[in-house]
C-alpha cells in the first residue's frame, strides 16, 4: 500500500507493548495487535511477545493467515 510506514525490524522491536501499542509483523507487513484478546497480556498463547517478525511461526499455529483480518487487528505497514 502506497504511503505506508516503512519499519526496520528494530523498529519494530519498540512496539513490544511496553510503553504504548503492540505491533507484530508476518510476510512483510506490520500489524498493531494491541486490541486483541489473545495480545492483552502482551504474550500471546505463552509463545510470542509482540515486536516481532512472526512468518516462521505461523506454520505451526493452530490459524492461518485470516487472524490478520480480524477486526482488532489493523494494519499499520510495511517490514523492510
């Protein structure tokens, strides 16, 4: 999408939650996952902090890539 943020994967490490939204990315693209039930807690499932690359985990997860069309997840960029 034109006009999107542009984020490096330590910049995406900052939005872990901490001090404001949690942001985790898969293939490519940034998603603020702060609303989410399962995030609120900022560890999902026990497995996954946010601020982090997750495509090497989606294989595994008991959901596929439609989690990211949920209505708390939006769509915040790009991961360069």
């Amino acid at each position: 999408m034109s006009g999107e943020r542009i984020f490096s994967e330590g910049e995406l490490r900052k939005y872990d939650g901490d001090t404001g939204p949690m942001y985790v990315a898969c293939n490519g693209i940034v998603y603020d996952v702060s609303d989410c039930p399962h995030w609120r807690t900022g560890l999902h499932e026990n497995l996954h902090f946010p601020g982090q690359e997750l495509s090497n985990e989606i294989v595994n997860a008991p959901h596929t890539l439609e989690v990211f069309h949920r209505p708390c997840v939006r769509r915040v960029g790009q991961l360069r």
